[in-house]
C-alpha cells in the first residue's frame, strides 16, 4: 500500500517529531500502526508548515492545494503526500475529516482567540478530534459510539497540550485561554501576551483546562474497549501517555510558563506496561454505559462525517469561509508588497 521508502521517511518524522505518538505506536499492529504513522507525518507536515513559516496564510492555502492532489490521486512528489494518497485511496478516508484539521490551521493562521472553553473545544475537534476519528478508520471501526469516544479522546489530548504550552504560545504571541476566563480575573489579554506570568490566576486556568481533559480521557475509555483487541494497547497507551503530562503539570503546580512539563522515559515504558494490562483485562470487564454517551457537540460533525461509509468529498462551509478569507489577506498583502515596490522605484 505504502511505498517502503515513504513509510521510512514517515517513520523518521515522526520519531523526532511526536515523541508520544511514537512511543504509543509501539504497541499498534503493523496494519494499523504504518497508515497511522503516514497519517501523522501528514498532520506533522501540515502543522509544522504553518506553525514554522512565516507566510501562514500562503501556508494554509498551500496545503489546501496538496489536499486537493492527494484526493485526485496525484499528490505532490514528497513521502507523506505519497504516503497519505495510498492512505486515502486503502481506507475510504473521508475528505471532511482532513479538512476540519486544514480549517482547524486555518484559525491559527488567522491568530483566531476563543472566547468559552466550548470554543477552545471547537479548535480541539478541528485539530485532534480529526484526527482521533481518522485512526478508528484505519482500525476499519465505522460504529458512530466509538467514533464520539475517538473525538473525545483527541480534544482530551488538545486541551493537555494547550495547558502544557501556555508560556510557549505566549512567548510566539498565541493565546488559547479562554477570554471570558481572563476578562473574569480582570486580566488583560494584551498584557498578559506582553509579559505573561504564572499567576495564581493563569495556574487556575490551567488546571481548569486539565479538568476538562481528564474528564474527556475518561469519557474516552469505553471507546478503547470498543476498539478492536489488537488495536487497545496503543490506543490505552496514547491515553495514558498524555494524560501523564497533566500529571506532572500538577505536580508543577499548574505552571506552564517558568518551565515545560516533560515525562520520562521510564514513566513512559510504565505506561505502555499498564496499557497493555488494561488492553488484556478489557474483554472480561463490563461494558460501560458511556460508551453511549452522545458525542460533544462540537464534535458531532467528525462522528457524522466517518460514519458514512464512501462519502470522500467534503468542504463544510465554514472550511471555504476560513480559506477565502486567509485568500484575501493573502493577496491584501501581496498588492501591499507590489505597491510598496512600485512607489520605491
């Protein structure tokens, strides 16, 4: 399905890229684990595209054009498109699953901030749900309970990531706090960007993000269980793995900015022990009932989208919203650029 050399190139980016997918993807089986390291260097490319480089605008729409090839079967000469065309092509993917994480870049390219932790859930769906749903199509899992606990188990993973990196962002002038939580402690998001402390306040917020997540992670489980028995161990492991960096953010203190949680690597081999006893118990324990649970709201187009078997090509509005918009900006900016020259020759 995947050319070998692509796969190895696949498998290098992610090796230096997502450390803690890597480690899960130990415990993936092979049919499992080679489509989902070729998914991730796929999204590891896209976000590094317009995280790294300067244009994000012109990097968004990039990507959009590259998407476009992979589903015409015609990707751009470079492993991950290649990789992720045969993806594409093996396991039906569908074309709206993608496109919430290219609009999910969208936002950041535009610098969009997010007012309520529902909103900060809509960037989640975007850029980890996605991606959540599109390995239970790798797993061939289509049942729309486990595919709500799949989008759970990503936004848990964003919003930990979002918590852990509070300073980082501050420091490029992101922010993904809240605002109506600021605007509650009387805090400034200008300021707050300008010199970001970790106040009693900033640490409040971060331990309200990791208190969403874990309810999510837990949320998350029953899904697991769902998931076929090969496939549990990696899955528990990405689980654990993550929620583990909330953990020692606790212990920090809920300080993000005066210094970066890291997990070792022996917590990390005590995970994928633990995950893998949890994987061998899950076929005698009870069924949970939120396993049933409706999937979160904003979340529930991700579920609809992988459930439909066969319907790979989508653009929901908002996608098309987001990119003309970062079209516009683009070529407002490019006029700039050649007037500018003009008037100075």
């Amino acid at each position: 399905m995947i050319a070998p050399d692509d796969l190895e190139a696949c498998h290098a980016a992610i090796r230096h890229g997502s450390l803690s997918f890597h480690a899960a993807s130990k415990l993936l089986p092979s049919r499992v684990r080679d489509p989902a390291l070729a998914l991730y260097a796929f999204c590891r490319l896209a976000d590094d595209e317009v995280d790294l480089k300067r244009d994000k605008a012109a990097s968004v729409l990039r990507l959009r054009d590259r998407l476009d090839r992979v589903y015409e079967g015609r990707p751009q000469n470079a492993a991950p498109d290649r990789a992720f065309a045969a993806v594409v092509e093996s396991f039906e993917m569908p074309r709206a699953l993608p496109d919430a994480l290219l609009e999910g870049l969208a936002w950041d390219a535009m610098g969009r901030r997010y007012a309520t932790l529902s909103e900060l859930r809509d960037y989640s769906a975007r850029v980890a749900s996605a991606v959540g749903v599109m390995m239970c199509v790798l797993m061939r899992v289509r049942d729309r309970d486990a595919l709500a606990r799949a989008a759970d188990l990503g936004a848990a993973m964003q919003l930990t990531n979002i918590a852990r990196d509070v300073g980082e962002d501050a420091a490029e002038g992101r922010l993904y706090l809240p605002t109506d939580w600021l605007s509650e402690t009387g805090i400034d998001p200008e300021r707050f960007l300008a010199t970001p402390e970790a106040t009693s306040e900033i640490r409040a917020m971060v331990r309200r993000l990791l208190a969403e997540a874990e309810r999510l992670y837990l949320r998350s489980e029953p899904g697991i269980a769902a998931l076929p028995l090969s496939c549990r161990p990696g899955i528990f492991a990405a689980r654990h793995i993550y929620a583990g960096i909330g953990g020692r953010l606790r212990r920090m203190g809920h300080d993000s900015l005066t210094a970066r949680a890291r997990t070792s690597t022996g917590q990390k081999v005590g995970w994928l022990i633990l995950s893998g006893m949890r994987a061998g118990a899950s076929p005698v324990l009870p069924r949970s009932a939120v396993l049933y649970a409706r999937p979160l709201s904003e979340t529930a187009f991700l579920v609809d989208a992988a459930a439909r078997v066969g319907d790979r090509w989508s653009r929901a509005d908002s996608l098309i919203d987001a990119l003309t918009r970062l079209a516009t900006e683009d070529r407002a900016r490019r006029s700039g650029l050649i007037a500018g020259g003009a008037r100075s020759t």
